[in-house]
C-alpha cells in the first residue's frame, strides 16, 4: 500500500492536522476492456454454457438468464460463477436472472 500524507487546517479552531491516507495497489490499475457476452459465456463452466442466454442488456451490463429450471446444484454452481465475475442474481419472477458488469 501506497502511504501520503495530507495537511488540512480545522475550519474552527485552525488547528493544523495531518492525516495518514493509505491507497491499495487496486487503486492505481488501469481500468480493463469491457467484457463482452461471449467474455461471460466463456468464463462459465463448460456444462451450464448450454443451458443459457447471455446478451448484453445495456453499455454496462451483460444479463445471464437460465433457458429452463436448472435445479439448486447447477443454480448454486451459476451462481457462484457469476459472483466470481462480480455480478449478482436479480429476482423478478419469470423474468429473474444475472447481471455481470461490464468493466471489471
């Protein structure tokens, strides 16, 4: 971790103060190119690929949704990719499915 310091002055009584700020590594990454649904599909496992639909809803997000009712097993494996990716499972009913974001 990257460590600065930063001098303020308290707007009361004018007292100096100094703060010790600690940036992580993350912080300074270049962001990475935005993910593509074929990026998502193929970070899937290979098994529930087939079994369904990814599309890109929006500039920022890709949708996950399963073709048929996958089961708590193969749900939990989906799932669980899908957070790997960052993303996150959103119920709607019929319309229920996963959104992964674009940009890592």
């Amino acid at each position: 971790m990257s460590e600065s310091n930063l001098r303020v002055k308290c707007p009361r009584c004018q007292e100096e103060l100094i703060l010790d700020l600690l940036v992580p590594p993350e912080a300074y990454k270049e962001p990475g190119k935005p993910r593509s649904p074929q990026d998502v599909s193929a970070a899937l496992p290979e098994a529930l690929q087939k079994l369904v639909t990814v599309s890109a809803k929006d500039d920022d997000t890709i949708t996950v949704k399963p073709n048929r009712y996958l089961g708590t097993e193969k749900f939990g494996i989906l799932a669980q990719a899908i957070r790997d990716l960052g993303g996150e499972y959103v119920s709607a009913g019929k319309d229920s499915h996963f959104q992964v974001p674009r940009h890592p």
